[in-house]
C-alpha cells in the first residue's frame, strides 16, 4: 500500500504520456506561414463553446468540426480546416511515462487517465490503436470528454475521475500540462503538477508519492 497520503495519480494524456501536440502545432504553423501560435489563439477563443469544445463533448462530428473550425480561424485572420488540425494530435508516446505508470501502479496506487479526446482521435491506425489501447490497460478507469460530455477545465470532470476510483480530491496527485486544466483540480484540493520537462514531473511525482521514477 502507498506510504504517503495520496491513494491516486491522475494522468492527462495528450502532452503528458503523449508527445505534446503542440510540436506539431507549431511546426504546421511554421510551414503555411501563420503567426507563431495561431492554432492555440483559436482554440482558446470562447474556449467552453467553440468548435473544439463541442468535439471534445462530442457535440458536433468531425466533418462538422472541419467547417466550423475553418470559420472560426478565418474570423480571427487565417482559415485553417480542423481537418489538417485533428490530423497533428498523434503525437508519439513517451515511453520514460509508460515506465513510471507501471511504477506507480506496482507500489499500489490508483490511477485514472483523465482526457479531453475525440472518438477516434488516438487511435488513426491498427497499430497505433494497438499501442494507444496497451497504454489504456493500466489505469483503473480512463474518464474521456468525448464519452462523459463533459471535459476539463469543467470541476464535474475531476468529480466523475474521483467517483470512477472511489478517493477523494484531497487523495490525488494529477498530472497535465496545461495550467488551465490544473487550476480547479487544485481547488478541489488535488496536488496538481505541471508537465513542462517530462523528467522533472515525474521527479516531482516521486518526491509527492515517495516511489523512486527517475
């Protein structure tokens, strides 16, 4: 059993075991010409409503999504198909992440992977399906925001992740790399851990579990 007084470690996906889909973010941008972080402007524009907030609640199809993205980022200066966007978000799998998933769950501690994703999204090939569903296995419940209808930064996703698991927020460490997502996971009483450099989480993670990850 964990000897500290956390029961549970909450792991974002994308950006957190997976390769940022930043990276590919700013390279697309590089290559069509756009502004240094475009992508990310439109995606933070009326963040609860827009195009990619109803993809990750499942709301609206991909197909839908590829005309409504085009709108929104031609609003803002650039028309950009969500198609091409949803096509960067395979990012590869950090295997020094998959490593210390099995560490954590071997010294006993829960683990749910918490997710704003679209059906299909991780998944383009047989194999990366393959490789995708592998990393899946090890958690005790994987809380998806195309599944649930709800997604991160919303409190009653980090409620359902505690409700799946049977702990309290207090119990939990949660890992993302984005500080909007940390914030009310925080304020739910998680200790939260911001994924910049991968290496150094995770020996944060350790320090905060007392289980060597690095």
């Amino acid at each position: 059993m964990p000897h500290s007084r956390f029961r549970a470690v909450f792991w974002d996906f994308g950006g957190v075991i997976l390769e940022s889909p930043f990276d590919a973010f700013t390279r697309y941008e590089a290559n069509r010409g756009l502004p240094a972080g475009f992508l990310r402007k439109v995606n933070a524009t009326n963040p609860d409503t827009n195009a990619w907030a109803l993809l990750e609640r499942n709301e609206v199809t991909p197909s839908a999504f590829d005309s409504l993205f085009a709108e929104e980022s031609e609003r803002l200066g650039h028309r950009v198909p969500g198609a091409d966007v949803l096509a960067l978000l395979a990012g590869e799998i950090r295997q020094p992440m998959v490593a210390a998933l099995d560490r954590v769950k071997a010294a006993g501690f829960a683990m749910a992977c918490l997710t704003n994703n679209v059906i299909g999204g991780d998944r383009t090939t047989p194999a990366r399906a393959a490789a995708v569903n592998d990393v899946m296995s090890r958690f005790d419940a994987v809380v998806e925001s195309s599944k649930v209808g709800c997604r991160k930064p919303e409190t009653r996703f980090y409620e359902i992740a505690c409700e799946l698991v049977g702990v309290a927020p207090r119990e939990c460490v949660f890992l993302d790399d984005l500080g909007i997502n940390l914030k009310p996971a925080a304020a739910l009483g998680m200790h939260t851990i911001k994924v910049v450099d991968p290496a150094e989480a995770l020996r944060q993670l350790g320090e905060a579990i007392e289980v060597e990850l690095v």
